[in-house]
C-alpha cells in the first residue's frame, strides 16, 4: 500500500536564522548563474575581469621603460607644432587667416622704447656678465617691441590749432575755441576772481585732477578743478610765497613769510620746518620724495619728506634765490642768477654741476621741457633763449621780446608759454622732442593783472595762469599728452588705489645720492678712473693684491711630493700657460693678416710666412 508523499516533502530544508545571515548579498556583476555556485565558491567578477583585460592594449615585446620614467595617469596631448613651420589654419568660416605670425613692429617705433646701448660694450666680460648682459639686451628688446605693438591701441591722438589759408592763429580768442570744442571742454575754461588777495601762485598735482593756489595775503586753497568741488580753504594770516603738492593731493607744502609748513587735504597744518625759513621757490621731485627749497639768504635745501630730514643745505654763494625750476629728466635743479648765469645743482655735490652763462643781465626766468633737452631762459635784457642741455649748452634760437619775460613754463607737448606782464604767449614746435619756435606765436591772451605764475595741466589741454585778479584757465589745443599711464599718474584712481600706489612708491625711492647730470651713466663702468684707483693702490701697497700667485703644488702621499715630482709639476703648468699664450697671439695675428688681405684684396700666399 503505497502511502501519500507528505506535502512538501521535495522542498529543500529550511535554513535557521544564522544561516541566512551569513549569506552575501548579490553583486552586480553576478548573474543567474550566481546563484547556483557553491556556498564556498568565491563568486568575484570573472566576466568583467576578462572583458577589462581585452580592452587594454598589449604591449609589445620589444618596449623598454626605464625604471626611474614617470609615467603620467593623464592623457598627453599631442603638442602643437610651432608658428613658423605650421599651416595657417582655417577658422570657423573655412576662411583662412592672410597675416599669420605675430604682428611685426616697426623699427623706429621700438627704438624709441629702447634703453639699452648696444654701440656700447665692455672691453673685456667675463663669461658669466656677458650671459647676463645678453639675458638683459633679449629682454630690453622683447619688451620695447611690445611696447611698439601696443602704441597702436591709444585710442587718443594730440590735437592742434590750425587756422584757414594765410590766417594767424595767435588772432584767435579764447571765446572762439569755446564755442567751437563741446561742453566738457568748455567746461574746463573759467576765471576765479580772487583780486583782493591776489597776486596767486599755483600748482597743479601730478595726475592733473587738482589744484592748489595761494595768493600773497595769505589766502591757501585747494580744489578737483574739474567737478570743482573744494577740498580745503584757509587764511595764514601770513604772506604765502609759494605752493607746492607733495607726492600726493592730501600734502600741500606751503612757503610762508618766515618757515615751511605742510598742511594735509583738509587745510589742517601737520608740520612746521623751522629749519627751512625765509623761503622764496618750491620744488618738489616725486620719484626721490625730496622737496627742495630755495631762500633769501642763498641756500638751496633738500628736505626728505618721507623720513622728515634735511638731505643736504647747500650754498649757493649768489645772494638771493627767487628763480628755480627742476629738470623732469635727471631731477637737477635749475637755479637762475643775478649775474646772467644758470647753475645746475644736485644734493650729492656740494658746488654746482655746471655753469651756464646765459645773459648779460640777471635772470627772471627758467624752464625745462619734459624730455630733458631743452632749457628757455629770460633776462633783464628782455631776451628769451632756448638752450641745448645735451651735453653743448649752447644756445639754439634768440628772440627779443619788448617787457621780457617774467614767468616761463613747458608743456608735455613742447609748447612754451611766456609771461610778460599781463599777457600771455605761447610757441609750438614740430613735435614733442622738437625745440618751439620762437618766430611766430601760436596763441596769444590778454590777462586782467599781472602774471604771477604759469604752469600747464597735465594730461589736459589747459594752462594755469595765476594773476593779481585771481586765477585763470585757459584752453591751449595740443598742449598735453592725450594718452597717461594708468599705474603711474591715474586722474580716476580712487582713495584705495592712491594708497597702495603711495606704498608702491616709497618702496622704489630713488636715492638722492644717485642725481646726477647723465643718469644712464649710472649703469656704465668708470673704466678710467677704475684703472686709476689700481694703479694708486699698487702704488701704495708696494705690490698688485689682485695679480695671480705663482703656482705651489699640493703635497701629496706615497712618496709623490719629492723634490724632483714638484719641479716636474711646476714645470708643467708653466708650460700650459706659455702655450695658451703663444695659441692667444697666433690668433690675434692670424686675425690681422685676415684684415689686411681683405683691406688689400690681394691673395695670400704661401711664402707669407717668412715675411717678418
């Protein structure tokens, strides 16, 4: 009798709870296969393994990495092939580009940049500062050529009056330009009547954005000229001589009756110098932070307004100093004399540089242009001179005008403004590096009083006239440089960015020891006066410290060192360096053969070297 299967007799037995915790869990690579391995069978990823495996490429058999190579996880990209041996590639369009390469600069343009010599060399370089020297000539080059290249992106170009056929330009008004610039322009034009403390002084800061004027009956004031919003107002209740901005617009240093003082923006005083009294001119050289003063009793003193000392108090040994002006280039000073003569002082010598007899009277006046090169001067003798300060000091051209002129200044541009009593005369040239012309003026203007100071506004097409009337801006086209530096003089910078400049500025300080007359010459060797201190010093020693010791072998062991082995050495030597000799003058005659053969076009021949 067959009895019933019981009811789920076929069915596996179940698993107590341990079992099934022990169980791992299913892996992603596996599949159902997975399911039937063995409970001790590692399931791992075969399949993936392999197909891993068969994507890698093989190496070949041959292939040899070293064993220090670095072998990078990312992808090398192939790399370019150069400018001058690649294609021109296509652009987007398909089109091809018909000027490929770097833009070539042209050469009068990139030597204007160039502060380097070549024509100058040394005569004999060691091989280490003729490196540098070639590192220094590649990168001066480099970057003058750039500078070329980027001469073509100033948006701005220098303007200029030009009359019609046959019309004199020196006939046209002030109330003629105004109507023919715009409004800004316009705007720039004004007269500030100011007659009852006139006669003013004023200067205008290095960015053109301000201005400061002081009159002689004590009246100090300072102002954006431009939105014509004032900064500071005071009375001194004192006569005020001169007025000077210091390396910024928040120092104003003013020459009173009796001492120097220095006001900030605000108008409040922060210093009193009592050492610097009785001052006539003001002058101050931003890139040395040094103020020069000239006085009554003859002395000219430099004073470091960033530490607050006296540099040097020279004497000029010519009586009063009311005539003084510096040189943008070199930062000398320029003072004028009683006896006709112009003296150039620098705070590293205790007497003048040079001396330059300009006129047979006493001189009212001295200018000097941006570049340098030209010096104007006027005289009791009612002549205005321009004079050549490139080495020749001669003078270049001579006009005699009926008061005499007063008061002097130069543009940016080369353009010489002239005061003679009320009016005004302004001469152009051919350019910036061009001398004016003193044959006809090219713009003429009659003031309400007296002219007691002139200067043009940087960056601006305006001069400054301070009168006994009060003050007066004047529009003069072509007058300055259209185009600034936005790192060295920057109209718009804001209070952050004047302060970081100052730090910037006071870090790159040129030391005042360094003002000289030619300030390339500083980065020349004294070759002369090198030899000369040797030869002083030999004779002062009684030998040459610098001449090489005779040549003493090593002491060696074993047995090496013996009389006869050291002779042998000496001899040795001595004879490495007679050869080197000999093998240096063979050269320098060969050389001289090759010279005088070319020089000659005759043709060497073989019974030359008999010829003694």
């Amino acid at each position: 009798m067959e009895m019933a299967p019981k009811p789920g007799g076929n069915v596996p037995p179940k698993k107590n709870k341990l079992q099934a915790k022990k169980k791992k869990p299913r892996r992603y690579w596996e599949g159902e296969d997975a399911a039937q391995t063995a409970a001790g069978a590692s399931p791992g990823p075969p399949q993936s393994k392999k197909r891993k495996r068969e994507l890698r490429p093989q190496k070949p058999k041959n292939t040899h990495i070293p064993k220090k190579a670095w072998i990078s996880k990312k992808p090398r990209i192939p790399k370019k092939p150069h400018r001058r041996n690649a294609e021109p590639q296509g652009s987007l369009s398909g089109a091809q580009d018909p000027f490929p390469g770097p833009c070539p600069a042209p050469v009068e343009a990139a030597q204007k940049f160039r502060r380097i010599d070549r024509a100058k060399k040394l005569l004999h370089p060691k091989s280490k500062t003729r490196s540098r020297l070639e590192v220094a000539e590649a990168e001066e080059e480099e970057t003058s050529v750039r500078a070329a290249r980027s001469e073509l992106l100033l948006a701005e170009e220098p303007g200029f009056l030009e009359g019609e056929d046959g019309e004199d330009t020196a006939k046209i008004r002030q109330a003629d330009i105004l109507e023919a610039v715009d409004i800004a322009s316009a705007a720039k034009h004004f007269d500030l009547n100011l007659w009852q403390f006139g006669p003013y002084r004023l200067n205008y800061s290095r960015t053109g954005r301000h201005l400061a004027f002081g009159g002689r009956r004590g009246h100090v004031a300072a102002l954006d000229w431009v939105t014509k919003k004032l900064l500071c107002e005071i009375n001194v209740m004192e006569a005020v001589r001169d007025i000077r901005f210091l390396h910024s617009e928040a120092l104003l240093a003013v020459a009173q009756n009796r001492w120097l003082h220095i006001y900030d923006s605000q108008g409040i005083e922060l210093h009193c110098v009592r050492r610097c009294d009785r001052i006539t001119r003001l002058e101050f050289l931003p890139f040395h932070f040094l103020l020069a003063t000239a006085s009554e009793t003859g002395f000219l003193t430099y004073l470091d307004v960033s530490v607050g000392k006296i540099v040097a108090a020279l004497n000029a040994r010519a009586g009063r100093l009311d005539v003084m002006t510096q040189n943008p280039y070199n930062a000398v000073i320029h003072l004028g004399h009683s006896n006709g003569t112009v003296s150039l002082w620098s705070p590293a010598v205790k007497e003048p540089l040079a001396k330059i007899l300009c006129h047979r009277g006493g001189v009212r006046a001295v200018a000097v242009d941006s570049t340098g090169t030209y010096m104007a001067t006027s005289g009791l003798d009612h002549q205005l001179k321009i004079f050549d300060l490139r080495g020749t000091f001669q003078p270049l051209s001579a006009r005699t005008l009926p008061q005499g002129a007063g008061h002097l200044a130069f543009s940016q541009r080369g353009l010489l403004v002239a005061g003679m009593g009320d009016v005004v005369n302004i001469w152009a040239g051919q350019g910036k590096a061009s001398p004016p012309s003193l044959e006809q003026p090219y713009l003429t203007h009659r003031l309400s009083g007296p002219v007691h100071g002139l200067q043009f506004c940087p960056f601006e097409d305006v001069l400054g006239v301070g009168h006994s009337g009060g003050i007066t801006s004047m529009l003069v086209p072509g007058a300055a440089e259209p185009n600034f530096d936005g790192l060295e003089s920057n109209p718009y910078r804001s209070r952050k960015q004047r302060q970081e400049w100052e730090v910037k500025a006071l870090l790159e300080k040129v030391p005042a020891e360094l003002i000289c007359l030619d300030p390339r010459a500083l980065a020349e060797v004294d070759v002369v006066s090198l030899e000369q201190a040797k030869k002083e010093r030999i004779e002062r020693l009684g030998y040459d410290p610098e001449a090489k010791t005779p040549f003493q072998p090593k002491p060696k062991q074993k047995g090496r060192s013996s009389t006869a082995s050291l002779v042998k050495r000496k001899r040795k030597v001595m004879g490495e360096e007679h050869r080197d000799k000999v093998r240096r003058s063979l050269e320098q005659q060969q050389q001289h053969e090759q010279k005088v053969a070319k020089a000659t076009g005759a043709r060497p021949s073989a019974l030359d070297r008999f010829v003694r």
